[in-house]
C-alpha cells in the first residue's frame, strides 16, 4: 500500500509541477509578446514564436469551437483518471499522469482564453515544425512512455509464459 500511495503522491506532484509550468510559461509569452511576434533564439534552428491557437494539436479541428474540445478533453481526462485507478502499474500511472497534465494544460487555455497559446517553433532540416508548448510536450512524452510501456509489460508477459 504504501508504494502505492508514493505513486499516487508522485503523480498529483507531476500534474501540479507539469501544468504549473506549462501555465507559467504562457503566461510569461502572452505578458511579453504579442500575437505573431517571433523571436529568434538559434537563427535557422529556434524561436519563441507566439500563436493563439483555437484548434487541437498542430492545429487540427479548427474553429470547432470551445464546447466540442471542452466535452472531448472532460471524456478523454476522465478516461485517464478511470485507466490510472485502474491500473497496478507504476510506469503506465505516471505516462498517463503526463498526458492528463498535458490535456489539463491545454483545457485551461481553451476554458479560460478560448485558444491555446503556442510558443515554440523549431526548423528541421529547413522545414517549418508546428508551433507547440509545455502541455504539449507533456502529451507527447506521455505517449511514449505509454508505448514503451506497452511493449515492456508484452515483452514481460511473453517471457513469464516461455519460462513455464
């Protein structure tokens, strides 16, 4: 019980720390830059680049509106907080403790400004990268620990069985 508690603990401190951060950080673009504005940090690789997003990730679904992305992100959470509850597994609680950071960043900006605020862009190779953030980031890390995960906990599975 008491590793158990230590997860639950780690995860709440991972959301706090995660979303604290991701808010902090818009915050600090929305109060400095205005929208469009871009500042270079590493010409041709990085910059700060302030956009006001009304869509999802890179920007799909645009313009769906605030009641559509508030009714999927309050299922997708609520789905993440019954799969953790769920769950006995410490790597799979805190993949998904990242995401739901991630989605709760994201939700505060939609429910609060009625857009996500995205800061940065990178250039790979020449091409343009979708402009992101911190609750973004998250998503994706979470992701893929979630799939590393997966298949660790397959790879265990399989073993146990040719053992036997």
């Amino acid at each position: 019980m008491k590793h158990r508690t230590q997860i639950y603990l780690g995860s709440l401190i991972l959301v706090a720390l995660m979303t604290g951060l991701d808010q902090w950080t818009k915050w600090a673009v929305s109060a400095h830059m205005v929208p469009g504005q871009s500042i270079v940090v590493i010409p041709g690789f990085f910059e700060l680049t302030y956009l006001q997003n009304t869509g999802a990730g890179f920007s799909i679904f645009e313009g769906y509106g605030k009641l559509f992305f508030a009714i999927l992100t309050i299922i997708a959470m609520a789905v993440m907080i019954w799969a953790y509850l769920k769950s006995r597994r410490a790597g799979l609680q805190m993949s998904l403790a990242l995401i739901f950071a991630g989605a709760l960043g994201n939700f505060i900006d939609r429910m609060v400004l009625g857009y996500v605020v995205d800061f940065f862009h990178f250039y790979i190779f020449g091409w343009s990268f979708p402009v992101f953030n911190i609750a973004d980031i998250c998503i994706t890390l979470g992701f893929v620990f979630l799939v590393i995960d997966m298949l660790r906990e397959e790879h265990d599975q399989r073993k146990a069985v040719n053992a036997s």
